[in-house]
C-alpha cells in the first residue's frame, strides 16, 4: 500500500503551491484532482485534498468522491485555502458547509492563500468588489477578521502561502501513521 497522496484543485495557485510543499516535505505524489484517472482509495494510506474556498465552499469535493469511490475519513485528511486570516469559527462554519454526512468527521484544516484582483476572473472580481462593498458600509467594530482582511487586500496582490500553515495537518498525519 502507498502511504500518501496528495490531491489538488487550485484556480489562482495556491493549493497547487500548499500541494507541491505537501508533496516534497511527504515524498509523495501530487496531482490536480481534474486531471487524474478514478482511484482505488484503498491502494493508499491517506489521501490529502488541497482546495479552495469559495463562497464558503470548496469545489472539487463532488469530483473528488467520484474520482475516488468509498473513500473513508480515516483516510481523507482536507487542507483548506483562503485568503483570510485563520479563524476557528469560520473553519467549523465550513466544516458545516462542506462536510457532511460520511465526511462529517474528516480533518479539516487551513491555509492562507493568495489574493490578486488583477488573476481573477472577471465574475471573481466583480463579486469580490460587491462583497467589499458591502462590508465597507458596516460598522468597523463589528467586523469579523476575514472580513478586515478583505478590505485590507482590496486593490493589492498578496501572497500569504507559508509553509508554517502545514504544520497542524503535518502533525496529525504523522500521528496516524
């Protein structure tokens, strides 16, 4: 059995860049999750997927329970990416969101990732200005971080994409083994 394999789906970059640093720190395989062949889960130890957040979701996670049938959470390990600071709350919101039923269970973690309005699609943009818009119209002291932060970003390009945030899900694969 191989030990691990590294899955991602990544439409700016950085999941790509949290998968290759997965991939080189594991020694294992990293694929993009819409390019690879349907997969035998039970030929490996883990499978670690790296996504996106977007909108408070994390697409790919459809493509990947059918490019990889009958994968169990004892095996799924989920790294997070966004653009925000980490916060406890908005994670277990996501873990609401996107994780439900079978995968109510599977680690979850995060990773800050990259913004820059100039890369993302014209609908990106144009949504992320009216969300930006909408949050400059509240009351400063009710801001929640990720909030903060989207205001800070706007009109700059920043790369948050730090190894340091591999850490926690480093360690808790490490402890599975």
């Amino acid at each position: 059995m191989n030990q691990t394999l590294v899955l991602y789906k990544s439409k700016y970059g950085a999941s790509k860049t949290y998968a290759a640093m997965l991939k080189q720190e594991l020694a294992c395989p990293a694929m993009d999750l819409s390019s690879c062949p349907r997969l035998d889960s039970a030929s490996w130890e883990h499978i670690i997927f790296v996504g996106g957040i977007y909108a408070s979701g994390i697409p790919g996670l459809g493509l990947l329970r059918k490019k990889c049938p009958g994968l169990e959470p004892g095996k799924l390990v989920i790294l997070c990416v966004g653009a925000s600071p980490f916060d406890e709350k908005a994670l277990e919101e996501i873990r609401k969101r996107c994780l439900t039923q079978d995968w109510k269970d599977v680690p979850l973690f995060y990773g800050r990732g990259a913004w820059d309005e100039d890369k993302m699609t014209w609908p990106d943009r144009i949504l992320c200005g009216l969300l930006q818009k909408a949050v400059a119209k509240k009351n400063p002291n009710d801001l929640e971080p990720w909030m903060t932060a989207l205001l800070s970003a706007q009109g700059k390009a920043h790369d948050w994409t730090d190894a340091v945030y591999l850490e926690p899900l480093l360690a808790s694969i490490r402890h599975l083994a």
